[in-house]
C-alpha cells in the first residue's frame, strides 16, 4: 500500500463488521475502530488504534464506515455522539447498515454541511459472504464518490452503484423482501412435502436443479433441515428489515401483500421468544402453527412428532 492508502475509521465490530475490519486490515489500511461493547475491538488491538468515542475515531479517517444495526444506531453514532460533526473535509461516510432511505439522504446532507461525501452501502452475503469478502454491496451516491469507494469495496466484495444517495438501501430492501419471502416460500414447501411423507432433504435436493432453486433453498434449506439456526441473520433484523419495506411501501402508496404476510410471521417468530435465531428459522413458527417437526412423518421419525 502507499502513503495515499485512505485511513479508515470503522465504527461497528459486530457479527458483520468484525469480518470486514479483518478483510480491510489484511488488505493494507490503516484503521480506527470504535464499537459500543469495546471489548469487541481488542482482538485488532494489535493491528488497529481503538478509539474511546465515535467523534474521537473518525477524527482524521479519511474514509469512516458504520455497520451499525439499524437505523436508530445509526443517528445516534453519526448524530448524537459527534461523527459527523467531527468529520475532517474531503473526508468519505459510506453507511454500509441497512437503514431508511430517508435516514440515508439526511446523512448525506448532514455530510456536506461538512464538506464530506456520503455513500450508502448496505450489503447482502451475511456472516459467510463477509468473511470470504464476497459481499454483494449495493452503493447509493454520486458517481465520484462511489468511485473513490472502490478500492475500499473491492477488499469487501462485489459494489454496483444503484443510483444517488438512498438507492442503495431501496436495493437492499428488494433484496430483504426476496430473502424474506423466499425462505417462508421454503419452509411451507418443506414442511408440505415432509408432512405427505417425502424426505425433505430429498426434496430440496431435486429441486436445486429446477426453477425453485435459489440460494435460499441451497443454504438455509440445508439450515432447516440441520435445524442449525445458529444467527448468521437473526430473525429479528430480518424483521426490522420488513417493517422498513413496509414503511416505504407505504410512503410510495403500494401494498405489497406478501412482504406482510412475512412481517406478520417474523414478529410472531419474535413473539415467542425466537429474535436470536437465524432468519432461517422462520420455520420454527410455522411448525408451531401447524404443531409438528419438518420430517417428523418420516418412517424413521416416528414417535418424534409433538
């Protein structure tokens, strides 16, 4: 790397962010890292300076990332605590949370009274997808800020600029209403198939060579099947998702029946106690709808059934 390498203030070691600042830190950047629980930090202690406060980190970044969990996170680290305004100019926020497209433009104008550019960025991949740099970065912003982005994405994943400032998170919410959908879309179809006596993972096997083969039947298919829901995604950002699709539909003037037919079974998911599981695990509560266990009908199963 060169001296003109970007210095990077990332605020948010979680899940996501902790693979991330792994990637960055490996692919040469200098960083500064903040997160609430600041245990989360130290082990890049070694690697990265670790700042007290958000204000403190972005202080000389030239480029300051948050992967944050929502949008209220968001306003808060950006707002009130300081980030934005202690932003140095010329400086870059790339806003790789899933918030409101409206949150989004406001930062962004929040950003320029700095004399700061602003690109949101918010990704799909999950855990995996971020260790393995995979991500699938969908960016919202002008065109040259997205471009002085690059380098940065390219140690992250895959970036397609969506359009200006906002455009990124409305991609994000199509991709959290075909995610959504599709693994309910899963588990019924599991569930049915299983219940008539077929074996699921046999099911799912042949039909990952048809049209209803997604990436949603290959991984979280074998998920639910496993019944590992272990959070990549817990259940309750995805329904923190659909309530923001929701919310924008809304302000479009569009009804979008399916997108709340799986708000509504994510909040009873959460309802009963299951916001930790993976989002894959929205079949726990249409196996408790319908009382009984994918595969449970099996021959081999049974006696196994409640």
């Amino acid at each position: 790397m060169t001296s003109s390498t970007p210095h990077i203030a990332f605020l948010g070691i979680g899940l996501m962010g902790a693979p991330m600042t792994r990637n960055l830190l490996d692919a040469g950047f200098p960083m500064t890292l903040w997160n609430r629980t600041a245990s989360k930090c130290e082990p890049f202690a070694s690697e990265a300076t670790i700042a007290s406060t958000p204000a403190e980190a972005v202080a000389n970044a030239d480029v300051v990332i948050t992967m944050l969990e929502n949008g209220d996170v968001v306003e808060d680290v950006l707002v009130a605590q300081g980030a934005i305004e202690a932003l140095k100019p010329g400086a870059l926020v790339i806003d790789m949370s899933s918030v409101q497209p409206s949150v989004a433009r406001r930062h962004a104008e929040l950003a320029a009274e700095k004399e700061a550019g602003y690109v949101d960025a918010p990704v799909s991949g999950g855990t995996v997808g971020a260790a393995e740099a995979r991500l699938s970065i969908m960016a919202g912003g002008a065109e040259e800020d997205v471009e002085r982005a690059l380098p940065v994405f390219e140690a992250l994943g895959k970036c397609t600029r969506i359009g200006p400032v906002g455009a990124g998170q409305l991609a994000k919410l199509a991709n959290q209403a075909i995610v959504g959908i599709t693994i309910g879309a899963v588990s019924e179809a599991l569930l049915l198939a299983a219940e008539g006596g077929a074996d699921p993972a046999a099911v799912r096997e042949a039909l990952m060579g048809g049209f209803a083969g997604s990436r949603i039947l290959e991984l979280h298919g074998q998920r639910m099947i496993d019944r590992d829901f272990a959070p990549g995604a817990p259940a309750r950002i995805q329904l923190k998702d659909l309530r923001m699709i929701l919310d924008e539909a809304r302000a479009e003037g569009l009804t979008l029946p399916l997108a709340q037919q799986t708000h509504n079974a994510y909040r009873s998911l959460v309802a009963n106690g299951h916001s930790e599981v993976d989002h894959s695990g929205l079949l726990l509560e249409l196996e408790h709808l319908n009382g009984t266990l994918l595969g449970s009908s099996l021959p081999a199963a049974k006696g196994k059934k409640e």
